[in-house]
C-alpha cells in the first residue's frame, strides 16, 4: 500500500509495540488507553525500540510535575468547573499502583475547586517522593 498504515488496539507495553511493528510491517503505532495517566509509554517505546532495554519508569517527582502541568491545562481549556471534573479520572490514572492510593482518590475525588485538587494532588505526590527517599 501506498498510503502509511498505522497499527494500534491494546498496545499497552514496549514489547508488545515491537511485536506489533513485526507482525504488521506497519510505519507506526498509536496508543490511546495505555497513555492515559502514562504519556512515558512514548519514549519508553521509543527506548526498547532502539535498545532492547526497558527504561526506568519517571521518577514520581515527574509524575507529579506532569500532573500538575496537565491539571493547569484543563483548568485553562474546559473552565475550572468541568476541569476539575474532568481531572478526576486523569489523577486516578496517574496515581495507580501508588501506596494509598485509592484513600487518596476516595479524598481527592471530594474537592470542587483547583485549589483545592491542586493542593491535594501536590502533597500526595511529595509524600510518596519522601517515602521512597527514605525507603532508599
Ligand atoms: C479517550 C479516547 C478517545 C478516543 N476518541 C476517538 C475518536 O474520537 N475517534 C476514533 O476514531 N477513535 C477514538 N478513540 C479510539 C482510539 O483511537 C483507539 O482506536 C482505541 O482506543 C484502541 O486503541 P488502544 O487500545 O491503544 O486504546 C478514542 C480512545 C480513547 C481512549
């Protein structure tokens, strides 16, 4: 074909990107779930691609930058009403597989302004970067 094909539907791993790109002879891949709350899954890709090795996962410290980052984002383009609304399956994603977790969300979930879902979502990540400093 001439036009370039693009393969995509649960690619959610850089391995099973490298597999797919074998499979299919495809010229790229697209993502959608498996970015929401891990945009990395790019340049981790991207890395296995190249190497064959599996990047690190961010620091969370990065994580909680590119949360806030993407929280400002939302406020700015729905309103802050609908924003915060909206951020609420975002901050689920982003916070998953973390220690406590689901009590954060649960709490989180509660808050009506970006003050306030700001706040939270900043003091949740720098207590998980101060529990991993210490668990260093
Ligand atoms: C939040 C979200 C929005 C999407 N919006 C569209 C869309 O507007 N049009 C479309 O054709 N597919 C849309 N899709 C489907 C994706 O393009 C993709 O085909 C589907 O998610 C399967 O890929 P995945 O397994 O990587 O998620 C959307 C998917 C997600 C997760």
């Amino acid at each position: 074909m001439k036009i370039p094909v693009i393969a995509n539907g649960d690619i959610d791993t850089p391995e099973k990107a490298a597999f797919v790109l074998r499979a299919t002879s495809a010229d790229g891949l697209m993502i959608g779930r498996a970015a929401q709350g891990n945009p990395w899954i790019f340049r981790q890709i991207a890395h296995f691609l190249a190497t064959g090795e599996k990047l690190a996962p961010p620091p969370v410290t990065e994580v909680r930058d590119t949360l806030l980052d993407h929280l400002d984002t939302l406020y700015a383009f729905y309103g802050e009403y609908s924003g915060v609304h909206m951020a609420r399956k975002h901050i689920s994603w982003y916070s998953k597989g973390l220690r406590d977790g689901a009590a954060f969300r649960h709490r989180v979930n509660q808050v009506e302004t970006g003050e306030a879902q700001v706040a939270m979502v900043r003091e949740f990540f720098d207590g998980q970067a101060q529990a991993m400093e210490l668990a260093a």
